[in-house]
C-alpha cells in the first residue's frame, strides 16, 4: 500500500510538473504569476490527502475538496497525456526534417499544443460527466449443465464498485437501487469497493440498499477498498445494509445452488490471510450444482478454475477514464466482460456502478449487471 501511494503521488505531481513546464514553454509574458501557479499546482498535489483527511472526520469540506481535488487528477492526467502525444510527433518530425527538412513546418509549437491539449480536456470532461450518470442494467445470459432444483431460471443482480463516499450522490444510488428493483432478482451479489468512507458516515445510505430484497439472499465480499477503510467498518456498514459478508465461505440457498465469497486480495498482502484462497471452499465442486465464486479482482486461481460455474468480479471499472484503459488491460488481461475460462468455468467482470478518484467514466459506461442462468 505504501509503495502504491509513493508511486501514485510520484506519477502526479510529474503530470503537474509537465502542465507548468508546458504553459511556462508557450511563453505567456505571466511573471510572478509562475510562481502563483506552481504553488497552486502543489497544493492540487496534496488535495487528495486533505480530502481523505477531512472525510474521516467527518467535516462537511470533504464534499467539494475531494471533487475537486479528483477532478484535477483527470484534467491533469487528459492534458499531459495529449500533451505527450503531441511531443512524440514532434520528436518525429524533428527527426524526419534531418532527411526531408519540409517535414519541420507540421511540428506543433508549444501554445498550439496547450490549446490542444486544453481542447481535450474540455471534450473528455463533459464526455466523462455525461457518462458517468449514464447507469445502465446490462444483461448477460449463461447457459449452465445444472440449474438448482426446481428452477428453469436462476437472476443474480451484481452491484459493485459503486465507491460510497464523500461526493456519491443520493441520485447514483437510487438509480442503482431502482434498477435492481426493477429487475427482480433471486438473489443480489456485491463484489467489493461498495464503500469509500467510514459506517458511521454512510448510515442513510446503508438504510437505502437495507430496503432491497431478493428470494434468495443478499451476500458480499470486501474489496480492496473495504480494506482501506477498515474491515471493522466495512463489516458494520454490510450489517447495516443487510448484506451477508462471505469471508472465505460457501453458502448455499437452495439445493444446487452454492455461492461462494473470499476477500479480496489486499487482506493477503496486508497478512497472512485465510480468506482469500477461494480454493478450500469449492473442492470439491458437487457435480449437481451451480457454484458461483464471488471475487472482487478478475484474477484467476488456476487451481481453482475448474471448480465453479463463474467467478463474478469487478474492480477495473472497465478503464473508467480513455486512455487509462489500456494500463487496466496491461494489469487485468480479462478486464472487462464474459470470458470462457475452460473447463466448464466462466469469468464476468462488470464495469461498476460507481467511480473512483476522478468523477468521470469515459468509453467505460457503468452498469448493474443481470445474470441470468438458464440450463444448457
């Protein structure tokens, strides 16, 4: 965890350095106000730690600094990625111009490429805000050997990252909540980062997701945000909402059907933690029933992948802000959607509901995802 926050932090205040070396580069006649900049630019640095800081007590600036200071990290992150595009085409012309010097005269100079760049900026903002609230229910139908007894047609609803925090509004979760109403499962799953604050901060919205009900059951698994926030936390706010936490257990509902829950990853590099091998509680795998493994990250256990029907899974967001998408592809193969995995087993991951950081999605729509199982 330290060295990702070292490395997170690294990576932005060099995103903010590049910003200030491009606008000094466009030789705007600013002066002094360089230095007001480069101050400003510090202080957006450190924003995300006040913003954590001020949620955990509670202070009722947490809302629009940690808005502010995530919308930063993606206006930031949209310019120096454009900008960087940019210099590698200069670079190439540059080095063309040495044997065909016309090549010289499409070189972008700097004030071209902070408005360009600002363009962008603009462009993708919208497009991330309009997206953002686009939450839609998207459907994925599986065929199955087995189905429970007595049941032509099994739904599960998948709620995940939704990230309840400082700036998730009432409106995002009603709008989660009315879809999976609409829908009528037999049963709602989530699959971790549900939560970004502490209980006690999120009692209304606990109370909310209480109200949803299914035939079946309502079960969960702490993702690796549960475990920043605390698990004794994440653990009261689950109660509070009528969630069956799933830590390192198998339940099953009906007969021929079992579910199946480990914690996610970030336990086991944190200790040595039991929970998180998913392999103990499904071999062996009854060959009557349909077992569905809950699992926040889209990580495989080899071992284990023979064992279930599918393995639910979230966290990526599906890249959530273009380009990140291909560093989420890079880290996750399988990051997004439906993917056989052999031996009768499938993986789904889902987009997510919420947002994490910056309060934008961009070609990463969110979903509420609805299963339906069906026998072969």
């Amino acid at each position: 965890m330290v060295s990702f926050v070292v490395m997170f932090f690294g990576i932005y205040a060099l995103m903010n350095v590049y910003l200030f070396l491009k606008v000094y580069a466009a030789a705007f006649a600013l002066g002094k106000l360089y230095v007001v900049l480069g101050l400003l630019l510090a202080i957006m640095v450190s924003m995300p730690i006040w913003a954590r800081r001020l949620d955990s007590m509670g202070h009722w600036l947490a809302m629009p600094v940690t808005l502010v200071a995530f919308s930063w990290l993606a206006i930031v992150f949209w310019f120096a990625a454009t900008g960087l595009a940019i210099d590698a085409w200069n670079v190439v012309l540059r080095m063309a111009s040495l044997v065909a010097p016309g090549a010289g005269r499409a070189i972008v100079p700097g004030r071209v490429l902070l408005l360009s760049a600002g363009a962008v900026v603009a462009i993708m903002t919208t497009w991330g805000i309009v997206e953002a609230q686009s939450i839609r229910a998207n459907h994925v139908t599986i065929h199955v050997p087995h189905m429970p007894d007595g049941m032509n047609e099994l739904r599960i609803a998948q709620i995940t990252d939704l990230h309840l925090g400082p700036y998730t509004g009432s409106w995002r979760l009603g709008k989660v909540l009315d879809i999976v109403r609409s829908e009528g499962p037999d049963v709602i799953v989530t699959t971790g980062d549900l939560i970004d604050s502490p209980a006690w901060r999120l009692a209304a919205q606990a109370q909310r997701l209480s109200t949803l009900h299914a035939p079946l059951g309502k079960y969960a698994v702490l993702g690796n945000h549960e475990f920043y926030v605390g698990v004794e936390e994440s653990e009261k706010f689950h109660a509070q909402a009528g969630l069956k936490l799933l830590r390192g257990q198998a339940v099953s509902p009906v007969d021929g059907l079992v579910i199946a829950g480990v914690d996610d990853r970030a336990m086991g590099l944190a200790a040595s933690h039991e929970n998180v091998d998913e392999l103990p509680i499904l071999s062996p795998r009854a060959a009557d029933s349909l077992v569905i493994l809950l699992k926040h990250q889209p990580r495989i256990n080899q071992a284990a992948a023979g064992l279930f029907d599918l393995q639910i899974s979230g966290h990526t967001h599906a890249g959530q802000l273009f380009p990140f998408h291909f560093i989420s592809r890079a880290a996750y193969p399988l990051y997004r959607g439906l993917h056989d995995l052999g031996n009768g087993g499938r993986l789904y991951v889902s987009s997510g509901a919420g947002t994490w950081g910056p309060p934008f999605r961009v070609l990463a729509r969110p979903e509420v995802t609805i299963f339906t199982f069906t026998k072969q």
